[in-house]
C-alpha cells in the first residue's frame, strides 16, 4: 500500500512541476527523498516519472510532431532549417547534443547521490535551483521575442543545456526556455520548443535509467503504471494552464523560494539524522 501512496504522490508532483522551471526531477528527488526512498533511487525514480509527462506533451503538441514526422521523407542537408525542416532538425541536433552532455552528467550524478546522506542531497538541490532562478530571472529580463523559427545554434545551445539539467535541482524546462529567450524568442514559441524537446529526452532518460538499474528502479511494475498514469493526466491539464498564462506569469521567484526551502530543509535533515 505504501509504495501505491509514494507512486500517487510521486505523479501528482511530476505532473505539476514537470512544466514550471522549478526542476521536476530536483523537486520529485526531494519529495522521495522525504519519503524515505534512498537518495540514489529516488534520483533514478524522478527521472524514469518523466515518461508520465512525456505522454502529456506528446499529445498536446501532436501536430507540430506529425509535422517533423512528415518532413523526414523530404529533409536534405541543403534545406535542414528551411519550413517543415526546421523542427525536425532542432529536435534531432538538439539530442544528440543532449547526449552528449547530459549521459556522463548522469553518471556522475547517480554516483554522487549513492554517495550522499538525505540531508545533503536535499541541500544540493536546493543551491540548483537557487541557480536555476538566477537564470531563469536574467532571460525574462532580455527576452526581445522577435525570432520564430530555430536554427543550428539553436539546436546546439538548447540540447547542450538540457543535458546539463540532467543534475537534479537544474529545470529542464527552465533553462531551456530561458536559453530560448535570450536567443529573442517571444514566451509561448519559448515554452512550446522547450516542451517539444522535453518527448525525446524524457524517452531518453527513461530509457537510460531503466538500462543503469537493470528493470525498473526500486519499483514494481503495478506501482510505476500508477505514477506515470498520474503524471500523464495531471501533466496535459498543467500544460494547457500554463500555456494559457505563460505571457503574465514570471516563475524564477518560485525557484528561489523553493531553492531557499530546500536548503534549510536540507540542513535541518542532516543535524536531525
């Protein structure tokens, strides 16, 4: 029953804070971690949860997928950012550049959290996203929003960066959106590139994750069914708020609270253990 309940908990949280730069995998860590999941595992967990919301955005952004689908029969080299091409070629640069930065980060990161008593961890989360709003805070400040469409550097600025919010307490979507306004993109093409790229790395992490632990991480199958059917549905409801209010809302302040939480939280842990 208790691993039901941390499942529940663990989708309802994944699909909120899956789309606000606040880290969904730092937060959804966090909260694990609270639960008693060991830190280890529940940096694993958080990054598996993703497929819950990677539903959630595939659906809501199905044709601007169907389009990039499309275009692969007609793409060239000659043509990659040129109408339908773009997008299919944003989503495939900006991956590999996410692999290639963000798998050794991963790494890294499992090792470090193996290594670390709750306390600790929560208290590195907390100083990421502390960072994360310091960004987050920067871009909404020089967002000029005159560009629409990606290109190459595009591509290898926005993979690059989500690879490195591989490390829990880094929002994926937070620094790739801020990564895209400071490029000049306008809040929503921000938002919507961001969360088109987020499909294939959440398949990706998932992916990584299941291969690392060899099966599902710390999970049975029934329990880890609960979570990402959770996540998917709360998920879609939270992309079509946001969506809604993404040109009236800043969000960097909700990192910094949360950052500042965390810290404390994670100090009080480690006197407490």
């Amino acid at each position: 029953m208790r691993e039901f309940i941390v499942a529940i908990v663990a989708g309802i949280v994944q699909g909120i804070v899956e789309w606000l730069p606040v880290s969904s995998q730092g937060n959804l860590a966090l909260v694990l971690t609270l639960m008693d999941v060991d830190p280890d595992t529940a940096l694993q967990l958080a990054l598996f949860f993703q497929l819950g919301t990677t539903v959630s955005a595939a659906s809501y952004y199905r044709d601007d997928l169907e389009t990039a689908f499309h275009s692969l029969s007609g793409w060239r080299p000659d043509a990659a950012y040129r109408g339908d091409n773009a997008i299919t070629s944003y989503l495939g640069i900006a991956c590999l550049m996410t692999g290639i930065v963000g798998i050794p980060l991963y790494l890294f990161a499992v090792d470090l959290a193996g290594q670390l008593t709750g306390g600790a961890f929560i208290t590195i989360i907390g100083v990421l996203l502390l960072l994360t709003g310091g960004i987050q805070y920067t871009s909404e400040s020089v967002s000029m929003g005159v560009r629409e469409t990606p290109t190459l550097r595009d591509s290898l600025l926005v993979g690059a960066v989500q690879g490195v919010a591989i490390l829990p307490g880094i929002s994926r979507s937070g620094v790739t959106t801020s990564a895209l306004l400071f490029r000049r993109y306008n809040p929503s093409d921000a938002f919507r590139l961001s969360f088109l790229l987020s499909i294939p790395a959440s398949l990706g992490g998932a992916a990584l994750t299941v291969a690392g632990a060899g099966g599902l991480p710390g999970i049975s199958p029934a329990a880890a069914a609960t979570a990402l059917l959770v996540s998917a549905g709360v998920g879609y409801v939270m992309i079509d708020a946001l969506v809604r209010v993404v040109d009236r809302i800043s969000f960097s302040t909700v990192c910094f609270g949360l950052g500042g939480l965390a810290i404390v939280g994670g100090g009080a842990v480690s006197i407490l253990v």
